[in-house]
C-alpha cells in the first residue's frame, strides 16, 4: 500500500514562505493529477493547486502568483512553494495523486500564519 508522507509545516509570520513536501513510498502508476487542498476546521478541504500531468498548472485564484506546485520524479515528490503567506492561510494542508483507478491522500501538515 503505497502512502504519501507530507512534510514542511510549521509556523511562518505573515509575509513568509513555507515549502511543504509530499513523498510516496512507492511507485505510482497512471498519475492524472498531483494537488493540495488545505481545510480549515468544519470546512470542507479545498483546492489550492493542480498539477495535470505532464506540465498544466491550476490555481485557486487567491493564491496565484504566490503558491507554486511542482514535482520530482525522481524522489516521487510533489512540492508546494507557499511565499507571501497571509494569517487566513492558517489551515491543515494535504496533498493528493489521483491515478486512473484511484485517489491517494497525504497525512496532511498543519501550516500556522501568525506573528
């Protein structure tokens, strides 16, 4: 069972960048998309970024120009850069690969905006 290890949270003051991480265990076949979503509490998990493979970028419209998502093959990573953070950005943040036959989540990684 593969699974995705998210990493690079913390706490950031406003204004800051953040680079968190999403590592499978394994090899993944098929991928369609590579994305991250952040949910704040009693709030559905929303999307921030979109990576259609080989190289289309979606953003949520807030966060363009500031959220860049990309990936390494080679360490079956997917990375989301965070710069210009704002204190509303404080939520739990996952990542998600959707392969044809299925969905795998990340543990997700709180991300903390504040002074």
């Amino acid at each position: 069972q593969v699974q995705l290890v998210q990493s690079g949270g913390g706490l950031v003051q406003p204004g800051g960048s953040l680079r968190l991480s999403c590592t499978a265990s394994g090899s993944i076949v098929d991928i369609v998309t590579m994305g991250w979503y952040r949910q704040a509490p009693g709030q559905e998990r929303a999307s921030v970024a979109l990576l259609i493979l080989p190289e289309t970028t979606r953003y949520e419209a807030s966060v363009q120009g500031r959220f860049t998502i990309s990936r390494d093959n080679a360490k079956n990573t997917v990375y989301l850069q965070m710069n210009e953070l704002k204190p509303e950005e404080t939520d739990v943040y996952y990542c998600k690969i959707r392969a044809i036959d299925r969905d795998f989540w990340g543990n997700g990684t709180r991300v903390t905006v504040s002074s």
